[in-house]
C-alpha cells in the first residue's frame, strides 16, 4: 500500500482538530447542536401527543395513521453529511434487495419528493443524489394512480410509494454541498450537489468522482446502481443533473402542464482481478475447474430523458416520453484456465499456484484435461433512443375513457473483439498444444415500433365502490440486423505456427417479427374485496434469415398464438390487515435463434447446435400476501407492529433447458438447446417488525424464508451425436434465518444483524447429491453523538461460509470507522476522517449453488486505506 507524506500529516492534524487534549470538560447547552439541544430539554418537558402515541422522552421514530407509516427523520441519529439513502437504512421496515427499495416486504416502486417523482427513469434516484438534512420526514403508503387522479373514479390500481417532505426553510432557495477527500494509496474522492425546491419548480445538480468505489446512477435505463460496490480497484466520474416545472393548475383542470428531464455522464474505469473454481455436475463423476483473470475496462456513457404531461382541454390530454443513451466500451483481459477429470489440489492450495504449477509441468498430469491461456481485447460502440407519444379522451358524463399511444424504439451496437488463445493437453491422445486466434467485427440495428388502443367503461352499480369493464389493441413491429465479420486462425502445432483459417465467425441475420395483442379486463371493489380479471391475446410471428459463410442460407419462421392471464382478489381491512392471491399465466417463447441448425463453433471449447423441434410453453404463477399491523394500547400510549407473510409458487412448463455432453480428454462441451417440463420452485417469507417500548428506543425485526427450487438438467459425457439424455433431477433446498435488534438513545443508535443461510442440493447424479453449505452473516452499526459535536460512525461485517462437503471455510471482516466534525458558526464545515477495511481481509469471496455447478469466486475490493474529507455546505438562505 502506498502511502504520501503529505497526507499521512493532513490525518494527523486533522485528528488534534477531531479529538483536542484539552479542554474535555462537560459541554453546557450552547455548545451542542440543535439535535443535542433538543435531547436535553426533552427530559423535563410534559408528554404530548404525537401521531398515534404519547412520549415523554425522546421523538416517535414512526407513527402509523391508518395505512399510511409516517417516520420523522428528526428522529434519526445519522451523521450530518448523510444522504437519503443512508436514513432510509435506519427505518424500521425499510431494506435493500439487489438494488430494489422494501418495506414490510412489499416493494416501494417510486420515490416521491413533495408527491412529484424526483427522476421518471430511475425511481429510486432521489435516495442517491439529495443530502438527508433537508428532509423533514418520509410517508409510506399506496398510491392511486394517475387516471384516478384525473378523473375522481377509483381504478383499484395502487403502488406503494415514499413520499419525503423537503423542510420550509429550504424551499424556494439553493441548498447543497461541496466535499473533497484524500486518502493514502493514492485514494480520492470530489463530490458535490446543489437544489433548489418549490411546489412547482425543482433543479437538481450533482457530480461524483473517486477511486474508492462509490458509483452514483445511470439515469437513462431506470436500473438502479449506485451505492453498490464494485470487485476491483475502480475509478468513477459522474456529473448529472435533473429538472421539474410544473405550472400551478392542478392535475384535473384544463392547461395543466409538467415537464422533467435529466442529464448525465458517466465514465468508469475498472481495474480488477479475479480467482475462481467450480465443480460441474455430471453423471459419471464431476468436472473441476479454476481460472484467474486480469483485466481492465474504460466505459463512458451520456444520456438523457424528458417527460411531458399537458391536459388540452377539460377531456382531452396528452403525455411524452423520451429517452437517448451513447455508449462507449473498451478494454482487455488475460485469463490463466484449467479443467480436471478429478479432484485437484486447488481444493487446499491457491488457485494461481495450482495454474502456475501446470503451465510449467511436463504434461503428464493423470487428472488434468487442458490449460487455457486466453488474451481479449475489445472496443464496443452503441446507441438507442425511444419515445412514447400518448392522448387520453375522458368523458365524464358517459363515463368512458380512450387511450391511443405510440411507441418507438431505435438501437445500434458495432463491437470488435480480437482474442488469443492456446491451449495445453494432458491426454496423450488429444493434440499436445493448440493455437487460436479469432477477431470479430459487428454490426447490429435494432428498431421497433407499435400503437396501443384501450378504452374504459365505468358504472355505477349499487354496493359496489367501482366496477369497470375494459378492452384493448396493440401492434408491434420489430426488425433487427447483425452483421459480422472475422475468422479463426488455428495452429495444430502451436510451436511450428502451422495455420489453417476458418470463417466460423462471419455471419449474417436479418430478423422480423410483428405481434398483435387484445386484451380485456374486469375490474370491480364491494366493501373490503376486490377482484380483477384480465384475459390477453397474442398472435405473433417471427421470421429469421440466417448466412454463415460458405454455407447455404437458412429461413426460419415460427406463429404462435396463445394466451396471457391474471386473475387477482384483494381484501383490505383496518382490523384484519391486507391480503390478496394473484394467480397469472405466462407464455413462455423459445428464442428463435435457438431453433437454427447450424452449430456455432466460433468457441472451440463451447458448441452450440440449435434445435428446430423447440416448443413454446407457459409458466404458472400463484402468489399470495398477507400483511398487517397489530396496535396494542399501553397506559402512555401505542404499539404497532407489523406482520408480513408473503409466498410464491411457479411451475413451468416446455422450458428452454440445456442438454450438454462433455469430451474428457478434451474438455469441449457442445450444448444443444431442448425442452423440459417439470421445473417448478416455491418460496415462503414471514416477517415481525416491532418496538418493545413506547418512546420506541428499542426495535426487533425478525425473518425467515424458505425456498425449494426443482430443476431437471442433462448432462453426458458420451460424444454428441451417440449421447443419451442422462436425466438429473435436482431439489434445491434453501433456508434463511435472520433477528435485527436496535437501541436508539439520545445520543446513540445501534443496530445489529446476524442472518443465518442454509443450502443443500439432492439429485439423481451422485456428484450433485447432498452438496451442503452454511453461511453465517453478522453485522453491526453504531452512530453515536460525542461531545464537542463529533459524530461517530462504524459498520462491521463479518462473513462465514461453511461446508460440510470439504470441511474447508472461508470467512472475512469488513470494519469501517469514521469520525466527524463541524465547524464555522453556522455549522456548515465537517472534517471527517475514515478507515476502510481495517483488518485488511476482505477478499470479496462468494460460493453459489445451481442444479448444475457449485462455484467459489474470490474478487478483492479496494483493500485497507484511510481518508480525509472536509465537507461545505451552502445554502442562499439569509439568515
């Protein structure tokens, strides 16, 4: 680790700041902060009513107000430069899944800022760009939509939503901040934001650029990103920006206008490396293999997207959406790669030792199939824009509503990939060297286009809340064209450069397809149920016109007409909760390019051959969910606690599985797509979310989960064209346990989670059978006020994965510290100085199951370093 003089001396004085010699007496009201202030004029004044619950000492954290949660960030002890994420993190209920927002189990589809979505495209990008100190609170609840917006009738259709409130103080003026940090191994961060809010106006500007991780957001593809931490030594750029007017008519009155966009660049630089092996199932005894790959990307990337909402009249308005993304990608990798028939010495020894120790053997290893060096470089080069023009007519009077819509989408992609390969054998029968060498350079272009009918009727029907009958039309239309070129150079001998050239990789496609879809629906609500019914109809026809070189042209086209299907009964009650069952049908479309013949050779090591007698299939769905708080009353006043169960079951079938026949001296797999019926998984959560005391200083959230997932593959080890369908029927097993503790004082918050993961496979193959693994998460929190206005914050992780198979376990700590402090009059410097991984361990290892491999990956992320940062914040409020 490098470490520069200059800050190594910066950390030290900036530590005397943080923590003085001298002076350590007891701080008197006039030197804490407003939030300290408060807690200490907390304890002598007269309990009140707040919300839902009487308190005497410390701020509700939540109240629930029918079904509408409502937590005051106040409450909150979080760090001053902390953003919207960061405080969502510390409510109860609220969690983080793969990049998706929770609470209580149910998924929060958009983040609102004053009931106005803060970006169109990516609904979760609020929590990422705007600081957490100019929120007030954040109201959880189910949202009408638009349409019952508009018109006053309840359509039943609902999504849940976190709407956060922006002080008064900072409406109507510039808020934001400046931060800079420097670290030791050359680390660094800049990053910085501005806004401004009003009922009707809203710009948002921010940019982000470090090397310790921290990526910010796309805001083009609605997919959220940041905040995730990426393998490798990375570097990251991001300015951005994002606007909203609105005039001040209300959404149902005529000349109502909004429009909203945004801007953002983006340009990341990855630098990682990574260690991997696994062990492939098959009927005579398992495939091992290990890999170590370096290498390096440098993607950048500019888009953007613009909404406009515009009520032409009284019954007549209209909507458009845009979007545009230019991408651009490039870089290298070399990758080291071995196969075993048995099980190798990796298992106890490091997988670069174990790849080194064969590419300098003699060949004569009785276990080893082959040693793979492989050199990759490519450039990637794409496009796309599309938009969505709509008008709704509304007629009151009748009760009936249209809808007419167009859709457009045009894309381009060109890539060049130039890579060299060679290979070494063990087996004397199998060529003893192998030299490649393939480049490839493509085109693609993708447009597709369709219009969208639909028209409502509503009644009025006596006992019912609404009920509405609806019918609807679409037309779509898709075209896409890929064209490359390249070849492969082979080399028998790979010392005498003995070469023979093959076309494999030129070849041409021009693929059309066009799709019409009628659907009806049935929508009614009497008291506390509600039913849907939506019937679908598809007729759809795919055409491919298929070339390689050399080699006659194949056409292929496939009709299929089936039907789509989702039925729904939801039942609300203040007193018994929320439950409903969903049961849908979905079709399930083999890709037609997996019905084309030709096999593709274009990887020596992976053959595809296509198969034209492919079946189209569907999957079942049933899924049910209860949810429901429980209100207890005490003396000084309520409790709620929460309940969530949640199950899902699908089963599908003629689904696309992949039959796979191995050559053990070789180590080539060819692979033939084919249909399977049978494969089905089921999945049950239960949650309990509640506070043991009034004044909720001490929260328990518990869970547990249990998922079984049927799988039928089929593997041999037979040539392929004498293969016989070894049929391996999988059962994964998966458990998971989790308690989540937490103590909120005046001054402190901590929380502590420990989650306990329990996987087991049983199938027919022996190899696959009874494969165990356990894996225990712990980690902690704390965020703790000390005196002379210094905050400090830790998050540990501790990481243990167990099996049961080898005996051998893998384990890390992940410990961050940070201390922070403010300065100037107003408050408004932080000094902050953090500690990364302190114990130095995380080597970012995960072990992951399927019915066909059990794999181990090891990718280090970033490693120990320390940093410091000083934080501005500025506001045009004159005080």
């Amino acid at each position: 680790m490098k470490i520069k003089n200059k800050t190594i001396s910066l950390i030290w004085i900036t530590s005397l700041i943080l923590f003085p010699l001298s002076g350590l007496s007891r701080t008197n009201v006039s030197n804490l902060s407003e939030r300290d202030a408060f807690f200490q004029k907390v304890d002598t004044i007269k309990p009140q009513e707040l919300g839902t619950a009487t308190v005497t000492a410390t701020r509700l954290l939540l109240v629930t107000r029918g079904d509408t949660t409502i937590y005051d960030l106040d409450a909150l002890n979080i760090k001053e430069s902390a953003l919207l994420r960061e405080a969502f993190m510390k409510l109860p209920g609220m969690s983080f899944r793969d990049g998706i927002l929770y609470h209580n189990g149910q998924e929060v589809k958009r983040v609102l800022i004053n009931g106005l979505d803060f970006s169109t495209k990516d609904p979760l990008l609020a929590l990422h760009a705007l600081p957490a100190y100019i929120m007030k609170n954040v109201k959880v609840y189910e949202r009408q939509s638009e349409f019952t917006e508009r018109t006053g009738i309840d359509d039943g259709q609902l999504e849940l939503v976190a709407d956060v409130s922006v002080r008064r103080k900072y409406m109507g003026v510039w808020t934001g901040e400046l931060a800079l940090g420097m670290g030791t191994d050359e680390r660094f961060l800049g990053k910085g934001f501005g806004n401004t809010f009003t009922d009707d106006f809203r710009i948002s500007l921010f940019g982000n650029a470090n090397n310790i991780n921290r990526q910010m957001w796309y805001n083009g593809d609605g997919q959220e990103r940041a905040g995730t931490e990426q393998p490798g030594d990375n570097e990251f750029y991001t300015p951005g920006m994002t606007f909203l007017w609105k005039n001040k008519k209300s959404l149902k009155e005529k000349g109502y206008f909004k429009i909203s966009g945004g801007l953002d660049y983006n340009k990341e630089l990855y630098d990682r490396e990574a260690l991997e092996r696994s062990e492939s199932y098959l009927s005579d005894g398992s495939l091992f293999s290990a890999s170590r790959t370096i290498g390096s990307t440098n993607k950048s990337r500019f888009a953007g997207n613009l909404s406009m909402d515009w009520n032409i009249s009284k019954v007549l308005s209209a909507s458009y959406k845009s979007s545009f993304d230019l991408s651009r990608s490039k870089g290298n990798s070399n990758m080291l790669k071995a196969d075993w028939n048995g099980v190798p010495i990796i298992l106890d020894e490091s997988i670069p030792s174990a790849l080194n120790d064969l590419l300098y053997s003699d060949g004569k290893d009785s276990e080893a199939i082959d040693l793979q060096q492989n050199e990759k470089s490519f450039l990637r080069c794409g496009s796309d824009y599309q938009h969505r023009l709509g008008f709704s007519y509304a007629n009151p009077e009748s009760r009936t509503y249209l809808n007419f819509g167009h859709k457009l989408n045009l894309g381009s992609d060109t890539q060049e990939d130039i890579q060299d390969i060679y290979y070494k054998y063990f087996n004397q029968e199998a060529y003893r060297s192998y030299g490649l060498s393939r480049t490839l350079d493509a085109k693609t272009h993708k447009n597709s286009q369709g219009v969208i009918f639909s028209v409502k009727q509503y009644f009025t029907i006596k006992g019912f809340s609404f009920f509405c009958l609806s019918s609807g039309y679409s037309y779509t239309q898709d075209h896409t064209t890929y064209d490359g070129a390249g070849y492969l150079t082979h080399s028998n001998s790979f010392m005498s450069q003995t070469q023979s050239v093959d076309d494999e990789t030129t070849r041409f496609w021009n693929e059309k397809g066009h799709q019409h879809k009628i659907d009806a629906g049935l929508s009614m609500s009497k008291g506390i149920f509600g039913f849907e019914f939506k019937p679908e109809l598809h007729i759809k026809h795919s055409q491919l016109n298929f070339r390689k070189q050399n080699l006659p042209e194949l056409s292929l086209q496939r009709d299929y007409i089936y039907w789509n299907l989702m039925t729904l009964l939801i039942a609300r009650s203040a007193k018994l909760g929320t439950a409903y069952v969903r049961y849908h049908i979905d079709p399930n479309i083999p890709s037609i390019h997996d019905l084309v013949r030709y096999p593709d050779k274009s990887d020596p090591q992976y053959i595809l051959v296509g198969n034209e007698n492919l079946a189209m299939g569907y999957r079942h769905t049933l899924v049910g969910l209860y949810n429901r708080n429980f209100v207890q009353e005490r003396e000084k006043g309520k409790l709620t606690r929460t309940l969530l169960v949640h199950t899902v079951y699908s089963r599908l079938s003629n689904d696309v599985a992949r039959f796979t026949t191995y050559d053990r001296k070789t180590g080539v797999a060819t692979v033939q797509p084919v249909n399977v019926s049978g494969n089905w998984n089921a999945k049950a959560y239960i949650s309990f979310t509640t506070p043991f005391d009034i004044a909720q200083r001490f929260w328990l959230e518990t869970s547990a989960e249990a998922l079984i997932t049927k799988t039928r593959t089929f593997s041999s080890t037979e040539s392929f064209e004498n293969a016989t369908m070894n049929v391996n029927d999988n059962r994964l097993y998966a458990y998971k346990a989790s308690i989540k503790p937490r103590l909120r004082l005046k001054t402190v918050d901590f929380a502590l989670g420990y989650e306990l993961i329990f996987e087991e496979n049983h199938a027919t193959y022996l190899s696959a059978n009874n494969k165990k693994q356990w894996q225990h998460l712990i980690s902690g929190k704390l965020n703790w006020q000390l005196p002379f206005d210094i905050n400090l914050e830790a998050s540990c992780r501790y990481h243990n994965y167990g099996s049961y198979l080898t005996g051998k376990r893998e384990h890390w700590t992940m410990l961050d510290l940070e201390m922070e402090r403010s300065f100037l009059k107003k408050k408004n410097l932080f000094v902050a100085l953090s500690v990364h991984d302190l114990f130095n361990n995380n080597d970012g290892f995960s072990q992951t199951y399927s019915a066909t491999a059990l794999t181990q990956s090891y990718e280090r992320t970033l490693g120990r370093y320390a940093m410091l940062t000083l934080r501005y914040r500025f506001s045009s409020k004159k005080e």
